[in-house]
C-alpha cells in the first residue's frame, strides 16, 4: 500500500510542479494559418512534423504492448 501511495505521491507533484507552456501552440497555430493564406509549403512540412512526433509514442506502446503480451500471455495446456 505504501508503494502505490508513494507512485501516486510522485505523478501528482510532477504534474503539479510542470511548466505551462502554451506559446507553442498559439506560434504553430499562426505559422500554419498564415501559411495556407499565402499558399506556402511550409505547413505541408508543419503537419508531417506533427504526424512524426505523433507516430514516435505510438509505435513505441505499440512495441512494448506486443513484447508484453507474448511474454506473459497464457501458454495453452498440451495434454
């Protein structure tokens, strides 16, 4: 019980003691917006930087779920 207490403890202070960042998303927002208005490329690039980031944590559960799965998973009786 004072395991789990303490990991709760833990991932509240973290979340608790995070940095706000919000410009990021205003300054991504303005360059993409600005960037379709002119008729750029650059949001074209923009949007697959996003995917790209996107895709990394995914695989990576993705990955870990399938290694997990094999491992611990129930092997059937042979009789």
């Amino acid at each position: 019980m004072k395991k789990v207490l303490a990991v709760l403890l833990f991932f509240m202070a973290t979340i608790a003691l995070a940095p706000k960042a919000n410009a990021q998303c205003a300054m991504c927002t303005a360059n993409a917006e600005m960037g379709v208005k002119n008729g750029n490329t650059q949001t074209k690039g923009l949007n697959s930087g996003v995917l790209y980031l996107l895709a990394a944590p995914f695989l990576l559960a993705g990955v870990v779920g399938t290694i997990w799965y094999t491992s611990y998973r129930k092997k059937p009786d042979v009789a």
